[in-house]
C-alpha cells in the first residue's frame, strides 16, 4: 500500500511539472488522444511497422514494435501486430499519449474580422504550427481559434511555417473560402514579407527564381533542384547592422513554394540568421548550401548510428529490432547470430539454459539499414542530399535530448494503452477518413484478435495496468540504454529531486552494471525523467526565444483589401539576440 501511495504521489507530482507556467512559453498537459486515418497509398503491401518507423522517427524502432505489440492501434477494429500488411482500405486506429511541445506564450492576435464578408485577419506567432500535425494539436492555430477565441469553423488557404510569423487570412465559410483561394492560386495576391539574414545583403533588387523540391517529407526539407517546382522572390534590403553582422531584406514570394523565401536566401548566401534548418554548419558546412548542392544520384545508405554517450553492444541498440533478447527473460541466456520475427519469437519455456536457436533470416526494415532516406522523394538523393538529411536527423535527436534512444520498454503486454480505454469501430457509414477518434470509456474491442496477419493467433490479453500499479513495478524494468540528465543551461521539463526522479530512473547501463554517482561525470548525477502514464523521457523546456525564426509574413493585398501588421521587434535597425 506504501509503495502504491508513493508511486501516486510521483505521479500527480510529475503531472504538475509538466503543466507548470514557464514565463515565455504556453504548455498543456498530456493527454490520450485517439486518432484515426485511412491506408495512404505509400503505405499499401507494407508491415505497419515498417510503416511507422519510416513514417515517424520521435521513437525508437524497439518502442514501435512494442508499442504495436501492446495493442494501441486497430486496422478495421482489430488489434494490427508488428508484420501485419496495411492493404487497400484499411482504416487505422491509435491510441497516444500526447506531448505536445510548448509553444510561445505570445497571443494569437485577431487584426480583423468582417463578419458581413466572412472572414478573419490574425497574427499568427512563431512557433506555432497552422493545422494539427506531428505532436501538435491543442497548440495548433485552429484549434486555439476555435477553443480560445470562439471560432468554430475557419478555412485557412494560405499555410505559414510553424517557425513564422505574421498574418494570415482565414475565411469562416466554405463559400468564401473558394473565392480567396482562387485569388492566391491566380497569383494576384501580393505577399510581402521581411526577414533577417546573415551578411551584408546587396542594396540592389536582387530576384531568385530558382525551382525548389522536397526530399525529405519527414523533415520537410526543401532544396534547389531542376526537377523542382518553379518559384520566384523578389529580395530588396531595408539596413545592414554591421555589429550583428545580419540584414534586414524586404521579401516579396511570387509563387507560394514550401519554404520559399528560406531556400532562396540559403541559395543566394544569406540564409536567415536564426533558422535551425537552413542556416546550419553542423548540417550544410561553412558553404551554408550557396548556390545549391550536388544533385548526382547515389545508391549509398548506411544504417543508424547511436551517438557517442550510448555505447550499444550489438543486441542493445533500440534501433534494431532483429533479436531476441527481449523475448526471453530477462536473465535468459544472449542468442548469438539469430534473427527472429517478431511473431515467431519463442517463449522462455521453449529453450534450454545455453541452447542456440536457430530461426530464418528477416529481412533488415528500411530504417535498420538507412534506406528510409530518399523513400519518399519524387528524385534519386545525391551523396551530398543524404549527408544533409542525416546531419539533420541526428541534431533534431539531439536537440530533443536522444529521447527516441532511451524507450523504456516493457515486457508486459497492454502498457502502453489507457487503463479501461478502447475506441470502438463505428459504423460503416459514420467512419471519417482521418483526425481524432472518439475516446470511450468503458468499451470493448477485439483484443489479441490479429488483422491480416497469417497463422497467428492469439487469446485474448488483460487490459492494461492502472498508473498506480505500472509505477509500483517500474523499477523492475531496467531502460536499455545511458539516461543523460537535462542539458545545461535548460529548465527540466519536470522537477529533479530525487524523490521525484527515483521511480522512474533507469538504474543499470546496457551492460546490467549499476550505475554509480561520479563527480567526474557530472552527467550522473541526476536521473532522467519518465511520464508516469506512458514513459516517454520528458525533454527540457526549449527557450522562448529559440521557438521562431526572422521571418514574418508582413503584409497581403487582396480583393478583400490590404492587411498589414506591426513590424517584429528583431526587424529594429541595431537589434541584438543571445546567439
């Protein structure tokens, strides 16, 4: 009963930290969320994992496996298992506990709003994305219209980067929502923009019009490339600050390509100052990509490597997933040389102590091998294209602590679920193609059923323990890898005492040695802090003014007229920032 209270005390405690004020930043407390969508094209004659671990990469591919293993998501209302095949129709159900990162606390501004014509002008800050998408949700602009400001229904036409800032024009019916697009599509809007860049930027007009292509959907990043879409900006500087090194340009896009006016100034040499993409040595070198990269096809991948601090051995590493160590008890003997599916893998019962077992050969997933570059784009990657996307892959880890290398995995089954939670198959006629499902207490669905998976069959499994009673047996799971404590200079997402992070710290490196406290090695001195509901390493919180970048849609002309707001702050002759 101690034990019980305790573990509640720690977790109510972790839920506060995480929806505690941070002056700067806007933060929402995670929730179950259940989502819904249908097969996408890509995805038809793959195994879901295969599937989500090259869709998705905030997680390990372990976590993936057991995440499908534990049963949160459906397709067509039964349980889908790791090599279930995702075919023509399918309608797949998750079931998440969502973390949505902190946006900027800065209001979204309403600039107008003619109720008579139907629409609304807003403000819209960095750091805040336009639609749900990714980890983003209840901080997204519709959904803090509709629930922060009373707008049920807007129609947003024209799509800022979550990074920029500036205005945009929502239609609130359907009706004029088709008018204003045909004004954007024709191109008669005036789009006009201002930014920040690095360098002395030339006083005269200067025009891009190079075509732009993305490579990398995961990523969204976007080259020049002459299979690209064309596109065209015209630049032209407002003053040069020589103590910061960076100028302030007047930025007019005609056309409306992804990342436009950030490529473009990357390709002409002045990237924007502060973008965490495009203005990067650790990812484009001193070049900063000016005058674009080498576009020559190359077949060269290679597999995943962990950073430094987390020394894998072979069978260890959460991104491979073709081992059976997690199928056997936790003390059972090390398998050498054996690869086993994942539906295939036998039970400790099955073997005797210091026996190998021989199983087929599977073949490596795409993410195992590094192949899941360049899956999704419409050209043949370069050399120089795959070392870009995977330079920004390892620091998009590394900016958000290698959480997807420290999962927590379970060998319970129905963890990773809310306790009494299932989101029912609804009829044939009422099913939506995608967003979120309806969450129901209380309901059944098909557990331990298998969608389209051959030859298995399973009884039906207990439903996931309560938080209370997950906590209590937390420490006897042990995390596979190194727990690296909040980066300095950051705030942790949640408190640090040790009666706080005890229950939830991994006691054992990858090897089964304890860890022990080392002045030298300052990185051991606290531990790192899991959710209490789903165990997802919890991040430090970013710094307010690392959540934008120096880009600001400034003003729109339109037949419904010219809109305009406030220049930004950092747009000032002689302003300065924290670099």
């Amino acid at each position: 009963m101690a034990s019980e209270t305790a573990a509640r005390d720690t977790a109510e405690a972790v839920q506060q930290q995480l929806a505690k004020a941070v002056p700067g930043l806007k933060k929402i407390p995670p929730y179950w969320y259940p989502y819904t969508t249908m097969a996408k094209g890509r995805w038809l004659g793959r195994e879901i994992l295969e599937v989500v671990s090259t869709e998705f990469r905030d997680r390990s591919m372990e976590y993936y496996r057991y995440a499908l293993e534990s049963g949160v998501t459906t397709i067509n209302g039964k349980v889908a298992k790791p090599d279930t095949i995702v075919r023509n129709g399918d309608r797949i159900e998750n079931i998440v506990h969502r973390h949505e990162p902190p946006v900027t606390a800065t209001p979204v501004k309403i600039i107008h709003h003619d109720k008579e014509r139907e629409f609304i002008v807003v403000n819209k800050p960095g750091s805040i994305p336009v639609h749900a998408s990714g980890r983003y949700f209840r901080n997204s602009l519709i959904e803090i219209l509709k629930n922060d400001l009373g707008f049920d229904k807007v129609h947003p036409i024209n799509r800022l980067d979550r990074l920029t800032s500036g205005l945009m024009i929502m239609p609130l019916s359907g009706t004029r929502a088709a008018e204003i697009s045909k004004e954007f599509l024709a191109g008669t809007v005036r789009k006009e923009y201002v930014a920040r860049c690095k360098g002395e930027f030339p006083e005269e007009e200067v025009v891009c019009e190079q075509p732009l292509l993305t490579i990398d959907r995961q990523m969204g990043l976007n080259v020049v490339h002459p299979e690209g879409k064309p596109a065209k900006t015209i630049f032209k500087r407002l003053h040069y600050d020589a103590n910061t090194d960076t100028s302030v340009v007047h930025c007019r896009p005609l056309t409306g390509r992804s990342h436009q006016i950030r490529v473009h100034l990357q390709y002409l040499g002045y990237p924007i100052a502060n973008d965490p993409v495009y203005s990067e040595t650790k990812i484009w070198g001193e070049n900063l990509g000016k005058g674009g990269i080498d576009i020559t096809p190359s077949e060269e991948r290679s597999a995943p490597v962990a950073p430094a601090q987390f020394s894998f051995s072979g069978d260890a590493n959460p991104e491979a997933i073709s081992r059976l160590r997690e199928a056997l008890a936790p003390d059972s003997p090390s398998v050498d040389g054996s690869v086993i599916g994942t539906s295939d893998a036998p039970t400790p019962d099955m073997i005797d102590d210091g026996a190998k077992i021989e199983a087929p050969a599977r073949k490596l997933l795409p993410r195992e091998t590094g192949h899941d570059i360049g899956m999704g784009s419409p050209v043949p990657l370069s050399a120089d294209m795959v070392g870009i996307i995977t330079r920004l892959r390892n620091m998009k880890d590394e900016d958000e602590d290698w959480s997807r290398w420290r999962d927590v995995v379970f060998r319970g089954r129905r963890m990773l679920s809310p306790y009494g939670v299932q989101s029912p198959l609804p009829p044939q006629n009422r099913r939506k193609r995608g967003g979120p499902a309806e969450l129901l207490a209380g309901s059944t669905t098909n557990v331990g059923d298998d969608a389209n998976v051959g030859g298995y069959s399973a009884k039906p499994e207990p439903p996931q323990l309560t938080v209370e009673e997950a906590l209590t047996k937390v420490q006897q799971f042990q995390a596979d890898s190194y727990h690296a404590p909040p980066q300095p200079g950051h705030s942790p997402t949640a408190g640090s005492s040790s009666n706080l992070d005890q229950p939830m710290r991994g006691d054992k490196d990858a090897n089964g040695a304890a860890l022990t406290a080392d002045s030298s090695n300052p990185v051991e001195s606290e531990g790192q802090l899991y959710c209490p509901e789903c165990f997802l390493p919890l991040h430090p919180d970013p710094k307010p003014e690392r959540l934008y970048i120096f880009l600001h849609a400034l003003r729109y002309t339109t037949s419904l007229g010219c809109f305009e707001s406030e220049m930004p702050e950092w747009a000032a002759e002689g302003w300065t920032w924290e670099k």
